[in-house]
C-alpha cells in the first residue's frame, strides 16, 4: 500500500528545474496539490493498462519501467534517477499507460495531478517548452537505446547497458563500482538478452579485466576498454 507523507519536503529546491518557470500564484497552487509518497522496494508504482492521472518526480531512490512480453519476459525500457519526471507521457498522449514502473528499492515520489500540471501548461508557455524539451529528449534517448539494443551483438549490449547506468546513477565512493545493485536477470532484460548470454557475457568481461564481481555488485576495471566494446558493437 502507498503511504502518504506530509509535504515536508522543499517543493523549491526538489522541483528546481520546473519552480523556475512559475509564477509565485502556480508556485502555491503546486504546492497545494502536490503528494509525497514513499515505495517499498518492488512495489508497484503504477500498472500497464491503468489510467494515468498524474505526473511523478522521483525525488529519493531508483525506480525501473518495464513492459511484459511475450511468455513473461519483461523489458526494462527505463531506468529513472532522483531528480527525473516519469508516468505523464500516456497522459499527454491520452493513452492508458503502456509499461509498469515499480521501485528498484525504497524511493520517495512527489506526485502531480495531471489536471494540474494540464492547468498550468495552459497557463504558462515557459512550462509547456519545459515538458515539449524534456519529451524530446527522452524520446531521442529511446531512438538511440532502440538502435543499440537491435543492431548490436550480445557483448556491445551488455557494454552499452553497464555504461547507461554508470551514466544514469554514476560510482560508489571508492570511483569504481556502479552504484546500482542488478540482479542478472534485470540485467539482462535491460539489455535485452537472456539470463544465460548476461550471465556468460559478464564472466567473459571478468576475464578480460574489463569488470569485476562481488555478488550483485559491478566494479567497472577499465572504462574504457568498455567504451570501445560498445562502440564496436
């Protein structure tokens, strides 16, 4: 079950990117209307199917889009980091969402009503130029990952999926090991292979001292020796 948690925090400062293009009038009314919600880890923020009524910003945490496939397979279309907004492209486009996003582990979301945020585009050019960039760039990342995921052989598609997360979610402290804990499998739904060829493909980086292994977590060896597998796809 979502639990509900007061606004306690700043609107101003975790909203940044939108707060500067409003008004101190669309400034309350956000502040008014926006929730706090927390996740467990593996809870279900929204389902493929549902209805999308609001817009979400992860303020804390790491939250996966997936979309079920054929015989149960998911795909992991997206991964999102703290400060990204998710779930409003269905409503734009006035469709049922076509993923599931759940929470990679316990994550913190300030949630929107989209009637909101549809109000105050309508109100403010500034913001409707912020979600027509933020769209487009997503959309350009999507092209990009589609091509990768599609042309390249196994080994540049699990370099590609290593470098998206180093991107995405950088290092730990000690500047080497992804700051990011993937099981196997969800590695390989991100990359679009099998567990068995994420599995073997990671042993064979191992070998070739491209990365290291401890249980669940990744230590990049030789970032660019990776670069150059991905580039050669």
């Amino acid at each position: 079950m979502v639990r509900s948690e007061k606004n306690v925090i700043d609107l101003s400062t975790t909203l940044s990117d939108v707060w500067r293009v409003l008004t101190g009038k669309e400034r309350e009314i956000l502040r008014e209307y926006a929730k706090i919600r927390t996740f467990k880890k593996n809870e279900i923020i929204y389902y493929e199917g549902e209805e999308p009524l609001d817009m979400m910003c992860l303020l804390k945490g790491k939250v996966k889009i997936y979309k079920e496939g054929v015989g149960g397979r998911s795909q992991i279309i997206r991964m999102i980091k703290p400060i990204q907004y998710f779930a409003y492209r269905a409503a734009f486009a006035q469709q049922n969402y076509l993923t599931t996003a759940s929470a990679f582990e316990a994550s913190t979301v300030c949630i929107i009503p989209m009637h909101i945020v549809e109000r105050l585009i309508a109100e403010n050019y500034k913001m409707a130029m912020f979600f027509i960039r933020q769209l487009s760039t997503d959309l350009g990342v999507a092209d990009e990952r589609t091509v990768n995921l599609t042309q390249k052989h196994v080994r540049g598609r699990l370099a590609e999926s290593l470098l998206f997360l180093i991107d995405n979610y950088g290092y730990e402290q000690d500047g080497s090991t992804i700051s990011i804990y993937l099981s196997r499998e969800d590695l390989a739904s991100l990359s679009n292979m099998t567990t068995a060829n994420a599995i073997r493909t990671l042993s064979i980086f191992v070998a070739e001292h491209i990365i290291a292994m401890d249980g669940r977590k990744i230590r990049i060896i030789d970032e660019n020796k990776l670069r150059k597998v991905s580039r050669r796809g």
